[in-house]
C-alpha cells in the first residue's frame, strides 16, 4: 500500500548527518530521563506547531523494516495524522498501519492509544511547548536553573491554586508529570486520562518539539508519577459511560455534536480501537 | 445513525486540487513566468531570499509563483528545501568596502569619499498609482546602468573611528561564529547568533521593534552612518587547492547605524554601531535590524535595559516568522482531545458551582 | 537556647563598582535573637550591604560566615548556588520595602504563605492551607481573605503578608529592607509594633536597613551608622541615639529629635 518514494530526497527525507545529530539527542535524552536535550532543529516542509518534532525524530529513527502508524488526536484519518503518513510513505516508502498492536514506530499527537503497548515499539510524541514551567516563568535562563537545582515549587502553588479556587486540581490536559524522580517533564497535550500508560511504560516514549528545539523521552519501564498533593491525589477522570459506537468502557471519549439542537453523543476517541471493538461485537472470529 | 469520521484521505486530495486551481487563477490568461517575478517582482524575490535564508533567485521566484504571492509560505517553502541542501562548508567573509555599489547613501555627511550614489529608490518618488503600467510602451527602454565598477568606497564607520570618535568592531570573539541554524539557540545570545537571527527575522516584526526604539521604547538616537546596496564576489578557500575559489556573486544591503552613546565608567564618550545586513535591495529590513542590533546592545553598554526591543529572550524568541506562522496557524489543527477534556471541567465546575448556589439560596431560606 | 557562636559574621565585607564604593571593610558579629539597625542617608551604602550580606550581590573582599542548622559555621561564598536559594527559602527570609518586589503578585495570598512551606518540601494540601491561615490571623489579616489576590491589598496589608510569607518556614535570619517605608504614619506605627512582638516569639536575628531613627530604636539591639559607603559608629542602639560620637550621627540624631 506505500507508494512510490519520491526522488530527490534521501531516504526519510533528512541527510543522514542531521539524522545522526538527531540520534545523539535522543540518546543523551534517554540517558538522562525527562531532561530536555537541546538540538539543532531542520525547517521541515510542514509547519511549525504541526508536528515538525515529532516528525524529525520519527525520521531518525525509521528503519525500512519498521511499520509506521500515524495518531492526531487518538485518531488516524484525521487530517494532519494524513499527511505525516503521507510523507512519510512519499520519502521513505514504509509500510503504515492503523492497528496499534502491529506498528513498531507510533507518532502521535495528543492522545495515547487504548491498546497497550508493548516492548520494542517506540511513541513518537509531538508537543508545542515543551517546558512545564514556561507559563509559570517565560525565561528560559530561569527554568533552565530551576530544574538544575529541582526547585519545582512554583508547580505545587499553582495546583494549590487550583484546590483553592475549584476544590479539586483543574488541569485536565499536559498535566506535569515528575520523570524518574528527578525531571518535571510536560507529557504534552495529552489528557492526563493518558498519564498514567506512560508511567512504567514498555515502550520507548520519545518527545519532540521542533520550534523549542527540545528532545526529550522515557526510556522503558521508568516512573512517571503525575503531580499531586497528599491528601488531593492524581485523579484520572474516566469518562463515566460506554462509547457509543463500540460500547467499550473505561476508554477516552470524544464529544460529537449530532444536530443543531444540542444532540450529542460520546464515541471513542481512538478510532482504531473503536473499530476493532466493533468488529469484535459484530463478527468476533475474523479477529485474530 | 453517526458513523465515526472517515474520508480524510480524500477531503485532502480534493483540497489539494481547488488549491491548484485557485493557484492558476483565470485560465484564459497567460501563466506567470517564475522568470517574471525574478525580474519584475525583484524586491519580493529579495525578501523570500533574506527571510527563507538561501539567496537563489529563481528558486525563490518559483517558491512565489506556487504561494500565490504569499511571501511567508514562499520562505517557508524555500526554507524547507534549504534543509536538504548538502553543507560544504563556510564562506570567507564577505568585503562590502569592495562592493560594486549600486545605491551608497549617508544620512550623517553631505559629502564623503566615494559620493552619495542615490541608485534604483523609491525614497524620491511620489506615490502616486500609475495608471498605465499595464500599457504597451510604457516601460523605461533606458539600458541598465547599475553596478558600475567603483573604486573600493571605505565605509563611514571607518571614517569615524580614525578620530577614535566610534567604537571599534571588536573582532575577537572567543572559538567559530555561531551558526542557528546547526544549534540550538542559549541565552544570552552572543552577538553573532543575535546578527544571525535577526537576518532571517521576519521584516514586519523588525521594522515595528526598531520603530519602537525610535518612539522612546529603548531611544538609542540612531543617524544612519550609511546604507549601501550592490554586488560583492563570494570566496570559499577549498582545503584541496589551497586558496580561496570564487563562487559567484550577490547583492546585499548594509546599513551601518551610527548611536550616540554617553560613555560609562570604563569607555568614552563615543558614537556605537548597529548593524544591519540583508540579501538584495532590502533597505527597510536592513535599518530596522541595525536599530534592534543596538537595542539588544543595551545591556553589553551597561545601558538600562527596560524596552521590548531590549530583552534579547523576547525578541529573538519571537523573530522568525516561519515559526511564527506555524505556530499561530496550528491552531487551526484539531484539539478535540484537548477541549474534550476542557469542556468536561467546565460542566463539573458549573455543577458545583450550581450546587454551591442552591444550598446557599436553601440556607437562606431557613 | 543562646550560643556563642555568632550567627552571621561580617569580615571587612567591601563591594566597589567600578573605582565607586558601594561599602567598604564592614565587620559585625550577629547572635541568636539579636537585631541589627543599619542606618544613614540614601547613598550611604546600607542597602548595598544588605544585598551583599543576602549573597544576592557578591562581595568584592572579605568574608561573610553563617552558622547552618547543623551547627557548621560556613564561608557563604563558597556555598553552591543550590545550597544558597535553599537557604534562602528556609533559614532565611528577605522583607523588601516594595512588597510586590517580595510577593507573587499573581497568585492568592493563601499561595503567597505556602509557597515557601512548598519549597521546603510540604506535599499536604490541608497542611499549607492552615498554616496559611494560622499566619495570616498571626499578622493581622482576615482569613477569609486567604483565596484573595495581594493586588486587592492594601500597603500595609501586603507588608504583612510579606512578613507572614517569610516567616512560616520559621527563619533564623531575616533581613529587611526599610520594611515600612512608604507606608501611612498609622500603619507604620502598628507594622512596628507587630514585626517587634514577631521577633520576640520567634527569637529573630535580624539585619534591618532604614534611613528612619524611630524604627532602629524601636526594634533594635544594636546599631551601625553608615556613610559614604563606611562603618563611621556602631554599638548599643540607645548608647549611641543617647551619645553620639561622630559629628555626623549627632547630625542625624538631632534630626531625628526635632521632627
């Protein structure tokens, strides 16, 4: 099903010594969980903010043998999740998927898929900005030392903020997560329903921002523990009914406005997943 | 009966062919030649070239030609190719005292070695829309007169500092110039890397910062020392033969904005620089980036550092448009999972807000 | 518990700017619960020392020396930059005159107090927000006020705040910086007054900078007289209102008496 690669351009697009630099971020990222590696990000031919990270660090990974499959959203029709598979069928020529369970390389934004993962396959995450204290302080040289010297306390006030004014923490997406016990990392716009895959994870989980020109990543099977305080724990905030297509349970769910007098329903947010789900419902035994 | 959204490989495909045809515009018209718009749309040409970072003209006119003049997406586009190029390697410095001018004016002396030289500029014009460029016969058949061979014409900066009256460009910095677009930036950002970025920084953005330096956001009181447009040799030294080879030939503006500067407790009272430099003729870029130039000096001259175009995270943060457009125009991307998750905060805020109400009306009551 | 082991020493502290002195050779010992006064005009180099003594502007020459919580008298120069914010934000406390300079402007006063308890570790919410409380009541604002912004504060209130910040993870040193300049003839009164009982409670060694007589008399131990950047008088803060040396701090106490 790929097509065929497009001439002129090397394999993924990328030379191979920006890939090799790209590689030597992501190792350093590795080695030191959560730690946001500066690199010396290329213009790609995709907008900034449109997963232009995500995408060079996908290019320096991908092998030819790898199985590619491409999320927005939880979803793998929607319009950026197209092109990026697009571009990477026209300069690589890799195979693509949309079954979770069969892809070696997964880029996503924003969601992260219902299907667990397993060992040997690697998220590939775009993200926007990718320094968790940029809201709370614009400087760069000041963050920096922040995490240089662990003082995460701003984060803490403005959950206590949140307790204060809404009786619970109202942070529903990009919700900080501490790394290893060490880094305060963003896990981008994900909702935190999502934040508890990545802790103790199997998979690889690489992050890239290509504006910021940050790599970051959670090696396999490292903690990832969500802010909190004591006694106003992390909570998940799993949807409280089924999907509406599938019926699955416990999964995240996009709100879909039906008519135009205010008819809506709740289907997964995963359309893969759903789809799955819904062929096992209906015709169980051609699922393998 | 709702079925999940599908087709979005098709929607693309089908947009993708009404941009073609949008971009085509009016069939029973003649196409648009990319060697028109090198010649004819030169100062567009200009800015794909400074802001996209890569001084090819026809490259750059056909980056115009398939934006639908959209000079943002034309950089953009021309940015992305300049990804794939293959580095060689680095230039030798280029020598604007030899540059065979086209345009040299100062606004700091009425007269001066080498003459103010006015060149190709709407500066004298009146703005008044011509009616006819469309008729036949309209245009100058005048030959081309630019590029004239001068002597080398020594810049006003060096005119200056043989009274000692400007600082001298310090030339000494410590390992290579920086180079952004192979790492990543880190503040504070040493001069070069600032002269980097604000080359390729958008030019609506410059012209507004410098202006706000001129309103008395950051006042540096700058004179324009010179400004001067024409052609320079490009050399690169190959290692192999053992000297330098030339390469070719560009235009570039330099403008080189003189700044009153009242000394502090270790350097005199002199006249600072700012400097400013672009591919083409590309004046208004060149002026405001001298005037930024000097403004993020600010603080190396022990200056009081209190104006936007002062804060050099600021400014250099927010220069390059391509970022810039992406960024601002990602938000056109969906963010289902993100509201999704907003909205159902919002309704259980509402909810115990509504409880919160109801139980005070209640207490009330009683 | 007293110790005679001082608290903070200065050694010859100098700070130039250039060929300027910001403030030269100034040495005093501080003991458990004592409070300095350090006064003089503007310009005579009192808040200088004051920023060189808090390591947020580094000495030119000489030493500074604090006992830490072990026990273990340390050279603050050779502190890392960790341990010095940590200090910082626990041992320490820093009240400025302008309490939006000293607050978090942005967020409710309640954060205001528990972010230092935060800093220093506090992961229970219901803990920060009594404590938060149980401050604000120790300073004189009402609780209720405690989701409140410090903008909707008034000039006495946010010093107060400030104080109550600084003192809820139980500081050893505080230095303050003309902590009611600017502030109403009333206000001042009442801050002083509280500030003092503060000291008392909680047994503060405290270095404060004023240009005002009334308020080193008032609050504190000892005094030293600063101008053009130079000790000129030190000793018992009554001894020296009482009978000053130098023509200078006769100038100034004359001053004083006369208002």
């Amino acid at each position: 099903m790929s097509a065929p690669i497009a001439t002129g351009y090397n394999f993924a697009y990328l030379d191979e010594q920006t890939k090799r630099m790209i590689r030597r971020a992501i190792l350093k990222a590795i080695a030191i969980p959560g730690y946001q590696v500066p690199f010396a990000s290329r213009e790609m031919p995709m907008p900034y903010g449109w997963g232009t990270g995500g995408v060079q660090v996908t290019a320096a990974i991908l092998g030819p043998d790898d199985i590619l499959k491409v999320i927005d959203q939880g979803s793998d029709d929607t319009t950026n999740a197209v092109s990026i598979r697009r571009f990477f069928q026209k300069t690589a020529g890799v195979a693509t998927t949309t079954h979770t369970s069969k892809a070696t390389i997964i880029q996503t934004r924003h969601r992260i898929p219902e299907d667990a993962v397993k060992e040997g396959q690697t998220i590939v995450f775009q993200v926007p900005i990718p320094e968790p204290l940029r809201f709370l302080e614009p400087r760069e040289t000041e963050t920096r030392t922040m995490h240089a010297l662990q003082e995460y306390g701003l984060m803490h006030v403005k959950l206590y903020e949140d307790i204060a004014r809404h009786g619970h923490i109202a942070t529903t997406y990009a919700y900080p997560v501490r790394v290893n016990g060490r880094y305060l990392m963003d896990p981008s716009p994900t909702p935190k329903f999502d934040n508890p895959k990545m802790d103790m994870s199997p998979a690889l989980q690489l992050f890239g921002a290509g504006r910021e020109k940050r790599i970051y990543a959670i090696p396999p099977y490292t903690s990832v523990v969500s802010l909190d305080f004591e006694d106003h724990p992390f909570e998940r905030g799993a949807p409280d009914r089924p999907c509406a297509l599938c019926g699955s349970t416990g999964v995240f769910l996009d709100e879909v406005v039906t008519d135009d007098k205010g008819a809506r329903m709740f289907v997964c947010s995963d359309t893969d997943f759903c789809e799955r789900a819904l062929m096992r419902r209906t015709a169980p035994e051609e699922i393998a | 009966m709702y079925v999940a959204v599908k087709g979005g490989e098709r929607a693309i495909d089908a947009a993708h062919r009404l941009l073609a045809r949008a971009r085509r515009g009016d069939r029973s018209l003649p196409p648009v030649e990319s060697a028109q718009i090198v010649e004819q749309l030169t100062l567009a040409v200009d800015r794909v070239m400074v802001e996209g970072s890569l001084y090819d003209r026809e490259l750059a006119a056909t980056a115009i030609k398939q934006a639908r003049g959209d000079l943002i997406e034309a950089i953009f586009l021309v940015r992305a190719y300049r990804t794939t190029l293959a580095r060689f390697g680095y230039s030798d410095p280029v020598e604007t005292r030899e540059m065979k001018l086209a345009r040299r004016i100062s606004a700091t002396f009425k007269d001066l070695p080498g003459g103010q030289v006015l060149g190709p500029t709407f500066d004298y014009t009146h703005r008044l829309i011509d009616f006819d460029t469309d008729e036949p016969g309209s245009d100058d058949a005048s030959p081309d007169h630019a590029y004239k061979e001068r002597a080398a014409t020594p810049r006003v900066a060096e005119l200056l500092a043989d009274e000692g009256l400007i600082e001298r460009p310090s030339d000494s910095i410590d390992g290579p110039p920086a180079d952004i677009t192979r790492e990543a930036p880190t503040f504070p950002a040493r001069r070069d890397a600032r002269l980097q970025t604000l080359a390729r920084a958008d030019e609506g953005y410059l012209l507004s910062l410098g202006y706000s330096t001129q309103r008395g956001y950051g006042r540096s009181h700058p004179f324009v020392g010179e400004i001067r447009f024409g052609e320079v040799d490009i050399e690169f030294f190959a290692e192999e033969v053992g000297f330098a080879v030339p390469l070719g030939r560009i235009r570039l503006t330099e403008c080189e904005m003189v700044n009153q500067f009242k000394g502090s407790g270790t350097a005199p009272p002199q006249f600072t620089t700012g400097y400013g430099l672009a591919f083409g003729q590309s004046e208004r870029k060149a002026i405001a980036m001298a005037l930024v130039d000097r403004a993020l000096r600010a603080q190396e001259l022990g200056e009081e550092c209190v104006a936007p175009a002062q804060d050099q995270e600021f400014v250099l943060s927010h220069a390059d448009n391509v970022q810039a457009t992406g960024f601002v125009e990602h938000l056109k991307l969906p963010h289902y999972v993100d509201f999704q998750s907003e909205l159902s905060l919002v309704r259980l805020l509402r909810a115990e807000f509504d409880a919160a109400q109801t139980t005070l009306a209640r207490e009330a009551a009683e | 518990m007293s110790c005679e082991v001082p608290l903070l020493v200065a050694d010859h502290v100098s700070r130039l700017y250039g060929s300027r002195i910001g403030c030269a050779n100034v040495s005093f010992d501080l003991y458990d619960g004592e409070v300095v006064s350090v006064v003089g005009e503007s310009g005579s180099g009192k808040s200088t020392l004051l920023s060189v003594l808090s390591g947020s502007t580094p000495a030119t020459s000489g030493r500074i020396f604090y006992r830490m919580r072990d026990g273990n008298t340390r050279d603050l120069a050779t502190l890392g930059e960790a341990e010095r914010r940590l200090l910082m934000r626990t041992d320490w406390g820093f009240v400025r005159q302008d309490a939006a300079e000293g607050l978090r402007m942005g967020v409710s006063a309640g954060a205001n107090v528990g972010e230092r308890l935060i800093g220093a570790g506090e992961r229970r919410y219901r803990r920060i927000r009594s404590e938060a409380l149980d401050w604000m009541g120790r300073v004189e604002i009402d609780p209720m006020r405690i989701d409140e912004s410090p903008q909707t504060f008034s000039g006495g209130m946010r010093q107060r705040l400030q104080i109550a910040r600084n003192l809820v993870t139980r500081p050893r040193l505080v230095f303050m910086d003309e902590p009611t300049g600017g502030l109403d003839v009333s206000v001042q009164a009442r801050l002083l007054d509280q500030i003092r009982s503060l000291v008392r409670e909680f047994s503060l060694s405290v270095v404060i900078v004023t240009h005002d007589l009334a308020v080193a008399r008032l609050l504190s131990d000892r005094m030293i007289v600063m101008r053009h950047g130079i000790a000129i008088e030190s000793g018992l803060t009554d001894q020296v209102l009482e009978d000053p040396r130098e023509p200078y701090t006769q100038l100034l106490v004359s001053s004083m008496l006369q208002v």
